[in-house]
C-alpha cells in the first residue's frame, strides 16, 4: 500500500474515475475521495423487477457521483427515547436507481486493502447512506471502503414461486463482483477485500461465507451481530408468500406480486409484523429469527444450498478468515426504549417467546424466571443470548478456518443509564462516527469514549489489512472472546442458551 506526498486541500475539488460502465465524477477533500450511488447494477424496476440483477447501461458522458441517492423503499417509524436515524438513515421512497454503492479512499492510492460494508435493518430498513457508517475514517486509515445497497422486504427476500430466490443476497454477490472488477482504478486491492456488516448485514456476511456462488469473492469477513441460524427453510417462507397475497388480493406468484406497489406492499408487511399474524415455526418449533423479522434468507437454493451451519461444517468458507463478534446486552436496543423490559407482564413475555421456541419456559427458567427477578429482565437477558449471543459463538465452533471472536461490553448511558451495549453499539466506534450517536437523544450518550473509537476502528483496520488481531484464535474448548469495552480477553462459559438451540 502507497500513499503518495500531498498537501491537504482547502477545499473540495472534482475527481474522476473509470468504472466498466463508463467515467464516474466524485469529489477530493483533505485527501480523500468520496464517490457516491455508483450502479453497481441497474434499476430493478419494470422488466428487471424480481430479476437477478443485470448489468447497469454504460454511460458516455461523465457520471455525477457527488451526492448520495434513493436506497430501496423503505419506512422509517420514530423510535422512543432515542434517534435510531444515525443508524438507519431516514428511509426512502423515491427513485429507481438504487442498486449502488459509495466509495471512500485515500487520494492517490494505490494497493491498498478493500473493505465491503453491508448495512442492516432487518432486511426490510437500512441504507448505505446511514450516518454512522461514513467511511471517510476508514479512508483516512489507508483503507478503500465501499457501503453497498441492496433489495429489502418482498423484493429482496420473499421466496415467491417463478422469481429468484435471495434476491438481496444475489444482490450483494454482483456488487461484490464489481468490486473485483473495478475497485483498482480507486486504489484498492482487489485480493485483498474484507466484507463487514451489522445485524441483517451481518447475517448476510455469514451466509455468504458458506455461500457457492461468493467464493473468491472476499478474503475475510467481519460479523457484528450475526451469524448463520437466521434462515428458513423455502416451503417455511412460503407460507409468507400466501399469508401476504391474502392481504394484497393476488396470486401468490410472480404474476400476482408485479402488480403490487410499494405502498401496498409496505402496509401489508406491517400486518404480517405483529407476533400473531402468521406462523413461521420449522418442523422442530423454531422461529429462527423470534419475531424480529419475518423476511430473512432461505436455503436450498443455489445461493444456500446447505443450512449455513451445516455447510460450515462440511468446508465451507474454511479459506475465509473470520471476526465474528456480538454485543454483551443485543437485546436492549428493542426492549428498553419501549418499556417492555420495565413494565410487560410476565405472562406475555412468555407467550411471546413461546411464538419461536417450543420450550419457552425452560428456556425462561434458565435464566432465573420465578426466582425473584423481574420477569422483563429474565426475558431480555434470555433474548441476548438466545436470539445473537450463542448462535454467533455456534458459527465461530463450526467455522473451520481462522476465527477471532470479540463481544463489545462497553454501556450506553442513555435511557437513564439502561441503554447498555445494546445492538448497533459498536458502530459508532467502528467507523469513529460517534458524533451522529452522541447528545441528548443519541444512543451513545452525551460524551462516548473516543479513545475507545480508535482502538476498535484500529482492530478492524488491522484485520482487513493482514488478518491478524491481538487476542488467541476462538475454539470450542478454550472459547477466546476478546472483550473490546474492558480490553480484555476472556475463556468464555457455555451459555444457557445451549441447551436450548441446535
């Protein structure tokens, strides 16, 4: 990696580069250059509606990418307590062109190490143009960062019968190929890139670790809330199919869902949000992603043929070296700011776990329920682990190459103090964006740690940069986890969650 002598400039001046489709005009400041919403594919409307992606038209003039663009339709709801905007954008509506990517990298650089980022929401919220997610920090430390979009909700995920499976995840393999196509010309290495993501991205990043069709694609990855267990079985998911046609009044087909717009389809998918509008329990009485979500990736497809976890076991993705971590309260982030964990009764909270595991109440009574502890707090802390900690720490055994783990323990003050290290957390400090989470609504408080930023931003350039990290490699007998909050690595006990999850 060379990053050649230059005075930083005063102010922002024009740049280009040549993409396989034709000139991109992005702009330079302080040394570093900022491409936005360049078509990694194009628009996936009319004729490519439900489509793989497909190339995007060559252009002949100059492209603008100085200002960023449409992300897939989504809505965004007001979140009590605290501004979730920083780490989900504001939602978008508008404009077709939205299969794009953004790219931040260091000005004149040449070789240097190329890291994919994949934002979350659900699979149904979320976009590359997040606050928190800037890349211009990750510039600044010699790396090229790429921030990717990707179909959410019924076009991105619904397994409808006569459309591509995994449209979102086929999304994010085409981006990553022109990623190894074009990221030279912007000074990064194409065999050297680390793909990263949170939550849904996350997920995403664990199942194409397993996934045929990204091998070659990435050398690491990076999974910050995540892991493969978020996945259904195609005739599980199809039940969604029907329970929303239903709803819209059409075919559940290919035929049926074209004719759907995004306001209908978008009031629909609240419907079939609330915990008792549709079963999605797998032969066994799991609900693998326990409410949070109804639309996530399915297997048996060319995309997943195996279950990620069995795939990891049978090979897959032992090439790719692995960060893998989560955060010590995940379940904070959903269950604070509303009040459930304060005030739902116990009955309900039951019931409610009771929706996605056929032993709720042992599950329950594991983590101290009916034993004087408020049944709010038993639920959550039972939710961490049952929904993100454990089945993380189950991709980590099975992963059979190189594998770090960390959890990020350091507690938001925000909510009264109660926040804690909830999910999306880490982000702030990845990126060192804690500005967009700090003040009075900010999720990190009034005055988060920087120097904890560095550090954590720090390892994760490191990683991308060599695959290397300060801690011993995870495994099932010693359980390395890295504590990134107390800087501290730790031989971590078997959860409770255990006993309760495949």
């Amino acid at each position: 990696m060379q990053l050649a002598a230059h005075t930083p400039e005063l102010d922002t001046a024009a740049v280009t580069r040549r993409t396989d489709a034709g000139i991109v005009r992005g702009s330079v400041k302080d040394r570093i250059l900022r491409f936005f919403s360049i078509p990694y594919a194009a628009p996936p409307v009319r004729e490519n509606r439900f489509r793989e992606p497909q190339p995007a038209a060559p252009w002949t003039d100059e492209r603008d990418a100085t200002e960023a663009g449409p992300s897939a339709p989504h809505r965004i709801k007001d979140f009590p307590a605290i501004d979730v905007v920083p780490l989900v954008g504001t939602g978008s509506e508008g404009g077709e062109d939205y299969l794009t990517l953004n790219i931040w990298a260091p000005e004149e650089a040449t070789g240097c190490p190329v890291m994919v980022f994949i934002h979350g929401g659900g699979f149904v919220v979320g976009s590359k143009d997040a606050p928190v997610s800037d890349g211009t920090e990750f510039a600044r430390s010699g790396i090229v960062c790429v921030a990717i979009n990707y179909r959410l909700g019924i076009e991105g995920w619904l397994p409808i019968p006569g459309i591509p499976t995994n449209l979102g995840m086929r999304d994010m393999i085409f981006a990553l190929e022109w990623v190894q196509r074009n990221i030279a010309q912007f000074g990064g290495d194409p065999g050297n890139v680390t793909v990263f993501g949170e939550s849904a991205g996350a997920m995403a990043i664990a199942d194409l670790v397993t996934s045929p069709l990204a091998e070659g694609l990435f050398k690491r990855a990076i999974v910050e809330s995540g892991h493969g267990a978020m996945v259904r079985e195609i005739p599980v998911a199809q039940r969604l199919v029907r329970r929303l046609a239903k709803i819209l009044k059409v075919t559940p087909d290919a035929e049926g869902y074209r004719k759907v717009d995004f306001d209908a389809a978008w009031k629909a998918m609240e419907k079939v949000s609330k915990p008792w509008s549709i079963d999605l329990r797998d032969a066994d009485g799991h609900e693998p992603v326990f409410g949070i979500s109804r639309f996530i990736p399915v297997y048996g497809d060319d995309v997943l043929p195996q279950k990620p976890i069995d795939a990891l076991k049978a090979g897959a993705g032992k090439n790719v070296d692995v960060l893998i971590g989560t955060n010590s309260e995940e379940m904070n982030l959903y269950f604070v700011p509303t009040k459930v964990r304060a005030k739902a009764p116990g009955m309900l909270l039951r019931w409610l776990l009771g929706k996605a595991h056929p032993k709720a109440r042992h599950a329950l009574e594991a983590y101290g329920w009916g034993k004087g502890k408020k049944a709010g707090h038993v639920f959550v802390e039972a939710m961490h682990d049952l929904v993100f900690r454990w089945p993380a720490r189950r991709f980590a055994e099975e992963h059979q190459g190189k594998t770090h783990f960390y959890d990020f323990d350091w507690k938001s003050p925000a909510c009264g103090g109660e926040l804690g290290a909830c999910h999306g957390m880490e982000l702030p400090f990845v990126f060192k964006t804690l500005p967009t989470a700090t003040g009075p609504k900010g999720f990190a408080g009034e005055a988060p740690p920087q120097d904890l930023a560095e550090q954590i931003h720090n390892l994760w350039v490191q990683f991308a940069t060599d695959g290397t990290l300060p801690w011993p490699e995870f495994d099932r007998d010693t359980r390395q986890v890295h504590m990134l909050g107390s800087n501290e690595t730790i031989s971590e006990p078997v959860m409770p969650a255990a006993a309760f999850l495949p």
